[in-house]
C-alpha cells in the first residue's frame, strides 16, 4: 500500500517519540522513521540503491521518492522484417526520484508473456527492437525506471505487424541535372543525389555502361549518393548513370557532365579583298573549340607602322566580315580571337597578309564661272525734295542713284556748267549740290539726270530763296533795306 497503508502499521516507538518532540514536522517524520525497520530488509534485494538505503538503515520511503507515472504517445515510427523502431514521450509526473531510464517489452497479440527488448536501461525515447519474428502482430509496452521502482506500464493501443513497407526506388534528380552540367577544367565537381525507396536499395554507377574512371568518387548513404570530382578534366566528360535496385525494381537516371576550357584560336585569317576604304576578311573555325560551341569571334587591326590593336568588331558568329572607315594610304594587319562559353581564345589567328588602302589622284574640276550681269538703267532710290531756304545760307540738294551712270545736274533744264557758286559731289551712289550763299535769283527747278548705256533716269525739285526785308543779306532784297534804312536816317 502507500503511505498510511496498514503494511506501515508497526512504528518504531522510540525514535516516533522523539520527532514528535520536535513539533508538526516532527510528527510528519515520525512518520516516515517508522519505514526504516521494514523497507531496510525489503529494498535490499533490489539493486544498488536498495543495498545502499539498507545499509545506512534507511528506506526509500524515508528519502520521498516514488514510481513516476507511465510515459505517454507511444507510437511506432518504423518497422522492417525484423526490427520495430518505438519512440514515446517522458512521463507527465516525474518527482523527486527523476526517471533513470526505460525498458520496452512486446509479447506476441492474445498473449500475456511480454518478452524484455533491451536488458539494460535506455535514456532516450526511443528503441529499435531487434531480433523480432517476421510475419508476427505484436504489441508493445514501455515502463520508465527509477529509484523507487517501475512505473505502471504504458502500451500502444494497436499491434504491429513485423514485415518490411517497401517503397518502390526513385532517384530525385536536381532540377539544375536534368540538362547538360558544365564545368571548366579545374574544377571541383561535388553533386548530391538524392533517392528513396524501402529496404534500402542498392545503389550502383557507370560510365558510358563500363567502369567509372579512377578520378570519380562515389558515396552512398541511405537517401542520397554523392558524385565527387576534385579536379575536373575534359577526359571526364560524358554520360553518367545512376541505378537504384531493389529487388526486380529498378529505377536510373542519366548525368550529362561536360568539361570545358577556352577554345584555340582561328585558322587561316586573310584578306580576300579591298576597295576604298574597306578590306574583306575571312577566317576558319579553330580545330579545338573547348569542347564547347564556338559562340562568337573578336576581330581587332593595327596599323603597320605603330601596330597598336583596336577592337572592330565582338562576338560576330560568321566567319567572315568586312571592316569599315580605313585611313586611306596606310596598311593595316589583323587579328581574330575565337569565344565561347569560358572566354576568348589566349592566342589570336593574325593575318598573313595585309590590306593597303590606296591614295587616288585627285582632280580638281574647274567649274566655269559666269560673272553676274549686275548692270542696270539708272534708277533714283531717293529723289530730289522741294527746298525753301533763305537768301544767303548754304543749301545742299541730295538724292541717291543706282546703276553706276554719269550724272548731269541741272537748273531750269539747263546745264549748271562750271559755275563756283554750285559744287557737286557723288560717292557710293549718294549725290549732292551745294550752292553757295543762294539769293532769290537761283531759285528755280533743279534737276539730276543719270546716263549709262542701259538707259536714263532724271529726278527735279523746286528751290524757293526767300529774301531778307530788313536784314543785310546781299541782292535785290538787301539792298532795298539799305536803301529804307538810309531813307528813314
């Protein structure tokens, strides 16, 4: 029973009388002294714990430890033709004595003989029962161990039937596999595999349907295979396959591995043709290409008296092409490099021969050229305008002419000859009269009449000279003020 059961019933008197001196916790032990006389004999024979509570005259009782209760979710996590994989939970209530371990038992469905799976004691949660008769139901049990005992037992609520689940085997080829997988010369190839199927299947490689090479390494776990190359040699390139078996099954998958390097350069470069400015070249693929495809080919010239190389042309997949904008009368050599897939060739192809581009002659043709007939009848741009001045200032008749005629001027349709009293100039087509110190006789109509061999032009205006009464201005008028003046003194 537990505690107060009646197999406790016989106290040790003395040692009750002295803790219960001691007050309430005094009595509590008491209590517990009372487990000393009986459980000291008892727990002996139960191992090393017992023999050690013994021996100090103590009992587990005395100490507080109890069973723990049962472990929880038992479940079966995988089963073969001979093993059953259990796994559970630790108990909910634990105390004071931990939990020092767990056994797992399993007898056969309908009968009552439970056989022990492990002999010693397992930590974990979880066992691998081996050794189990295939084809048998069978149920399982586990009990979680500690200083005061065994814990009641916790059983699966369903047998098991020991016989292996197959799994039909299937290689899971990487997305990035299933096409061509390219690696350059050097390289490490290190590629995972990964497959399933149940028991575990057999796992084999080959090359080609022979051998693998002796720098292909192959590791096999239970759910993948790895494919390892340290360093990567074009040798190595080809199809690879993978087989899993089980049984009659068999599933396979294919590696396309290729090992690749920069390509040699072209072949036979030349210059097939020049006019003006251009030269045609035409070039041959280069013998090795990498093992992979030629993608495409730099051309570059030089002129032949620095030899400096520019680029004319990147990535051009025909073999042929035609370079443009030539300096005339210089030679120019070129080079072509071949590209793919991990650069450009390390040495180019040069032309062996050259393209010359050719000074022509050059004539100069004279186009005849036909003077303009800028001739033309006068024309008067600015005419002559009506004047009224007076007598005795200087006054300037203008106009402006063109046509480059000669010019006549006139006064009352009369040629003004070499008189000093007028004085004409003509400059970039502007004409001018000035009369000097005009008086009321030189009034009149003036006139400019141009002359050329393309025809005439004239243009007139009227001149009005107002005399002065009072003043003492010359002439008619002039006088008959000093005529009045001396009258009126």
């Amino acid at each position: 029973g537990g505690f107060g059961g009646p197999r406790w019933g016989v106290a040790a008197q003395p040692q009750h009388a002295v803790w219960g001196a001691v007050g309430h916790y005094g009595a509590l032990w008491g209590a517990v002294w009372r487990y000393g006389a009986e459980c000291g004999a008892l727990w002996g024979t139960m191992g090393p714990y017992g023999a050690l509570c013994g021996a100090m005259g103590l009992s587990v009782g005395r100490c507080g430890a109890a069973p723990t209760s049962e472990p929880t979710h038992v479940v079966l996590e995988d089963v073969t033709d001979t093993t059953a994989t259990i796994k559970w939970r630790p108990p909910e209530r634990i105390g004071a004595g931990g939990v020092d371990g767990y056994l797992v038992e399993w007898c056969r469905e309908g009968s009552n003989e439970w056989v022990a799976a492990n002999t010693e004691l397992v930590e974990r949660c979880g066992l691998t029962a081996r050794g189990l008769p295939t084809g048998e139901r069978l149920l399982f049990r586990v009990i979680s161990v500690n200083m005061a005992g065994k814990s009641p037992p916790a059983t699966m609520a369903q047998p098991v039937t020991i016989r292996e689940i197959v799994e039909r085997p299937k290689i899971r080829l990487p997305r990035h596999l299933r096409q061509t997988y390219i690696r350059r010369v050097g390289e490490q190839v290190n590629l995972v595999i990964p497959f399933q199927g149940k028991p575990r299947p057999q796992v084999t490689w080959s090359r080609e349907g022979g051998a693998l090479p002796a720098e292909v390494q192959t590791r096999t776990s239970d759910v993948d295979s790895v494919f390892f190359i340290r360093s990567a040699a074009r040798p190595l390139s080809g199809n690879y396959e993978m087989r899993v078996r089980i049984d009659n099954m068999e599933d396979c998958a294919t590696l396309r591995l290729r090992v690749v390097e920069r390509p040699g350069p072209p072949q036979a470069v030349r210059v097939m043709e020049v006019w003006g400015s251009n030269a045609l070249l035409q070039w041959e693929p280069p013998k090795d290409d990498g093992n992979a495809e030629i993608s495409g080919y730099t051309v570059q010239k030089a002129d032949t008296r620095t030899m400096e190389w520019f680029t004319v042309l990147e990535h051009s997949r025909p073999t042929r092409c035609t370079v443009s904008e030539l300096v005339m009368g210089n030679e120019y050599r070129f080079r072509v490099y071949s590209e793919n897939v991990c650069g450009t060739s390390q040495e180019p192809a040069t032309s062996h021969n050259t393209a010359r581009i050719a000074k022509e002659g050059l004539t100069l043709k004279m186009v005849p050229y036909k003077e303009r007939d800028l001739r033309a009848a006068p024309q008067f741009l600015t005419p002559l305008v009506d004047r009224s001045v007076v007598a005795g200032y200087t006054v300037t008749l203008n106009c402006a002419v063109r046509g480059h005629p000669k010019v006549t001027w006139l006064k009352n349709s009369v040629e003004i000859g070499a008189d000093p009293k007028f004085l004409s100039r003509h400059g970039l087509g502007v004409l001018s009269l000035l009369i000097r110190r005009p008086s009321p006789f030189d009034g009149g109509t003036y006139g400019c009449r141009a002359v050329n061999e393309m025809g005439e032009a004239t243009t007139e205006c009227r001149l009005d000279v107002r005399g002065e009464i009072w003043g003492w201005g010359g002439g008619l008028w002039g006088g008959m003020g000093s005529d009045l003046g001396g009258y009126g003194g």
